[in-house]
C-alpha cells in the first residue's frame, strides 16, 4: 500500500539535456510526478455495439506540479534556473560568505534553461522524467506568511525508476514576507520605498519554453521551443497615499519601476550583501484601475499588471537570490 507520507521527490542537474541523471538533492515540498502520455483510441464501423480495442499512443509527456509551499533561498534556484536563465554556479560576493545567483528574464535572445531529471514516488511505484524544465511558476506572499513557491516542470517521459538512495533533505532557509521591503518609483529602480503599504504580491510566470515533437525517431519530444515570456502578478497595498499614488499611475498608464526584496539571516559581510536576499526587479504597467476593497477594516487596493520592457532601466524581470551555497546540488 503506498503511503503519503513516504511521497519524496528527488532532483539532479544533467549534464546533457535529456541524458538521465542520478539525483542529487531532495525538494523540500509537495508535488506529483504525472504520465501525461496520450492514448488514442480508434473509432471505427464495425457492426458491434461494443468498441473493439484497438489504440495507439500518439506521444509521451510527464509533468511534475510542485505545490505552493514555502520559498526558500536555497531552492527556489531550482526553479529560476530551469524557468529562467540556466544559472547554478554563485557568484562571489567578495570575499563574504553569500553567493549571487542572478536570473534575467531575456529581451532579445533567447535562453536555453538548465534542464533536470526529476524522481517521484512513494514506497510502491518510483518513476523518472528526464529533460525536465519549468513552464510556469509563481510566487506570491501575504501579510504574516512565508513567500510561497510553485512550478510545473515539463519533461520527456515517465519511467519506471527507483530512488538515488542516500539522499538527504538540504538544509533550507524560508523567506518571509514581513522581512521584506517594496520599493517604487517612475524612473531609478530601488529609490523610494513605500512604508506602511505594502499587504502582498503575486507574480505568474510563463516562461514560454515548450516541448517540440518532430520526427526524430521517438514519440517524446526532441528538444524545446521557446516563445515569448508572459509575466503577469498583482499588488496588494493599503489605500493610503502611497496607493492612490498607484491609481493614478494605473489611469495614467504610468510604467513603473518595483523592487521587492527579501532578507533572511546573516551571512559573512561581503561587498554587497550581509544576509540571504531575494530581489525581485521588475518593470511594470497596471492593466486595470482598482477599485477600493476591505480587509481589516482598511480600505485596499488590488492593482494587477503585466511587466513591460523599461529602456532607461534596461529591466523588464530580474530575479537575484543570494545564500550560502557555491552550486547547486
């Protein structure tokens, strides 16, 4: 009988995209290995009432829905580098003790992601995707929670597999949304912070990487395509002068330039950071005027977006996340 609370899902960095790796490291999460093969049945007219079985299967996919569940500094890595930009070793931040991992969302060229295989399980069945990278994450937080995470990975197939034994849950770090600061402004990013406004975010990011099934001389796809990312999110302020200030940006159709960062515990001091940090920058244009809601017994607004190109700031989404690790695992 398989048991839940034996579920474990266990991630390893290949070398060549769609080469099977042994894992590495284990997700501190939830989430679900799924065979998403089609199985086509036939329709024919044969004189019977009953179908006949006769089916094919049109191609093999898997996917691995990663849960909502706390953003840590150490892994959310995994899921920018495999979304985002293929960055997994860090980078000294002088001679402190944090390593800067920086992801940039590509303007004009495309990025090819760092690519996984990725093993899901319980006690009774194990099985393995190889070629695994993101398609869509989020991240969200909220007043008096952790930042949350998720991700669906896409890879080539599910097969029968067992566990890499002797792999350890790494120690992780939760980044809190109390620890952190939002910072707004029309034209230098990180200038004015906004105090006593800030009440939440959420950022949906589809990366625009998709499978490409080609006749290459397997039913699961060849390689991947990439489209044009769509970074959608909202935010959520208190309705004081700070938040009317971001209406009238809204009606005005003003970008604007937001930096959210994150601090967690301390590192060695460094020539740029003496804490475990998350940045978020992000050049934004509101989509829609707010009106005011509740919460509280204060009036907030709501404001969702869209990240747009800002050429003087030369951002449109850039994740930063500094720890304590020279590589991923």
């Amino acid at each position: 009988m398989g048991v839940k609370a034996l579920r474990k899902i266990q991630l390893g960095q290949e070398t060549t995209a769609g080469t099977a790796v042994a894992a590495s490291t284990i997700w501190r999460g939830e989430g679900l290995l799924t065979d998403a093969r089609e199985i086509v049945a036939v329709a024919e007219d044969l004189g019977e009432l009953v179908p006949r079985n006769r089916a094919y299967e049109s191609h093999k996919l898997a996917t691995v829905k990663m849960d909502d569940t706390p953003a840590t500094f150490e892994q959310l890595p995994y899921i920018l580098a495999c979304g985002v930009e293929s960055v997994v070793t860090g980078e000294a931040d002088g001679d402190g003790g944090g390593k800067i991992y920086q992801f940039d969302t590509p303007i004009t060229a495309t990025q090819t992601p760092k690519t996984l295989t990725i093993e899901g399980g319980d006690n009774v069945r194990v099985d393995e995707m190889e070629y695994a990278f993101v398609s869509d994450f989020s991240l969200s937080g909220a007043q008096k929670e952790a930042v949350m995470m998720a991700a669906t990975f896409t890879g080539r197939q599910a097969t029968d597999a067992e566990f890499t034994a002797d792999q350890t849950p790494p120690d992780v770090e939760e980044i809190l949304f109390g620890a952190g600061k939002i910072y707004i402004d029309p034209t230098t990013i990180g200038t004015t912070q906004k105090t006593l406004t800030w009440l939440g975010f959420k950022l949906d990011y589809k990366t625009g990487h998709q499978p490409l099934f080609s006749g290459d001389g397997e039913t699961y796809f060849a390689g991947m395509v990439d489209a044009a990312p769509e970074i959608t999110g909202e935010l959520t302020l208190l309705h004081n002068a700070n938040g009317e200030t971001e209406i009238t940006a809204a009606r005005a159709q003003t970008t604007r330039l937001v930096r959210m960062i994150f601090e967690g515990s301390a590192v060695t001091s460094g020539t740029t950071y003496t804490k475990k940090t998350l940045i978020i920058n992000a050049a934004i244009a509101y989509t829609a005027v707010p009106d005011v809601g509740e919460a509280d017994g204060n009036t907030i607004i709501t404001l969702p977006f869209r990240v747009v190109y800002h050429t003087t700031a030369a951002v449109g989404c850039q994740f930063i996340v500094v720890n304590a690790l020279e590589s991923l695992t």
